[in-house]
C-alpha cells in the first residue's frame, strides 16, 4: 500500500551526498522512496540505485526505480514508475511480474489513471497539483482529481508538484493517499527533520 511520504531522489550526481541525504530522509519517516536522477548517465544512474538499495532495505522502505524497467529487474529493486511515455503499462506489467510495485504518471487525467488501474498498476499519481520547480510547464492537476479518484479507484493516488510542508496538507485533505517531494526535503538544511514533519502529517 502506497501512503505517507513518498521521497524522489533529486539530480545529484555526487553519489556520497545522495546516499547521506537518502539516508537521513530514511531515518525521518520516508514511507516510499524513488531513485530518478535525469542527469545521470546510465552507469552512474546503476551505481547510485544499487548504493541505495541496501539502504531502503535496511529501514523496510519499497525501492521504485523511475523509467528504467531494467534497472528495476537488474537490481531487484522493488517496484517501477512509469510516465506516459515511457512504455505500454501492460507490458511492463508483464516484464517485472504480479510481486513487484508499478505506478503511473496521470498528470491531470482521471481518464489515464483508469486506464491505468484497468493495466494493473498500483497507484497512480497525479501532478503537478502546485507549481513546480523541477517541471514548470507541468499541466495543473486540480486537488478536486483525488476524490473524484478515490471514487472511482481501487488503488492510492499521489499528489506531485510543487509539495510544501505548507500545501501538504491540502493535497492530503482532498484525499491524496500520499504526497511525493524531492526539493522540499532534499534542498532542506535539516533532511531528517523535513522528512518527519512531513510523516507527521499523516498521524
């Protein structure tokens, strides 16, 4: 079950400070946590997934790797996330089997996220819900997207985009089952206090 904080990797091509700031995200209460890193070749983007990896299992946290289906088998990590683009969810279904995680982007479409569930997804997510600093063109997903999937869906649904500890809980009030950050912890002076206030807004 996806809920609580869901923490993405931010593009950090330093692998030591990475592994510091996922780990002290860890130790505040990350429920999920996805490795993307747009700036790192394929080498470096296998060398850090496999750094973290020991480190999601130590704290009993699912591993999702964005994009690569085959760093996700590779590495046996737990789970994919899979944008529109990025590859039919039936077949990637299909590839990583019934045991492994599988989520989808939906952006603003409830159509999508249907569509989705119907492929055998996992949770969807929806975003951007506030403006974002990592994707500025992102079309705006309304909050009013979450209850209308919680009633129409079987599965959790994440809020993307812009989440503040400030907005958060907007975005879970609509009935977001979880909330994904990147720069909102990772850019924080104190990563391991911002993880747990950002856990703490999920009792």
């Amino acid at each position: 079950m996806i809920k609580g904080l869901y923490a993405i990797t931010p593009d950090e091509l330093d692998t030591d400070l990475l592994l510091t700031k996922v780990a002290l995200a860890l130790q505040g209460g990350v429920s999920v946590l996805q490795y993307r890193n747009k700036l790192a070749n394929h080498k470096l983007k296998t060398q850090q997934a496999r750094a973290i990896l020991p480190l999601c299992r130590q704290y009993k946290v699912p591993f999702i790797i964005n994009d690569s289906v085959k760093l996700c088998l590779t590495l046996d990590a737990d789970g994919v996330h899979i944008g529109a683009d990025d590859g039919n969810l039936e077949e990637v279904r299909a590839r990583i089997g019934e045991d492994k995680l599988l989520g989808a982007s939906c952006y603003n479409r409830l159509d999508l996220a249907l569509a989705a569930q119907q492929a055998g997804v996992d949770y969807v997510a929806f975003g951007a819900c506030f403006a974002s600093s990592t994707k500025p063109n992102a079309p705006v997903a309304d909050l009013s997207l979450f209850e209308l999937a919680k009633a129409q869906l079987s599965i959790p649904a994440v809020a993307i985009g812009g989440i503040t500890l400030t907005n958060a809980p907007q975005a879970i009030a609509a009935s977001a089952s979880s909330v994904a950050v990147i720069h909102a912890i990772f850019n924080a002076d104190d990563v391991k206090l911002q993880a747990s206030q950002f856990s703490e807004l999920f009792g």
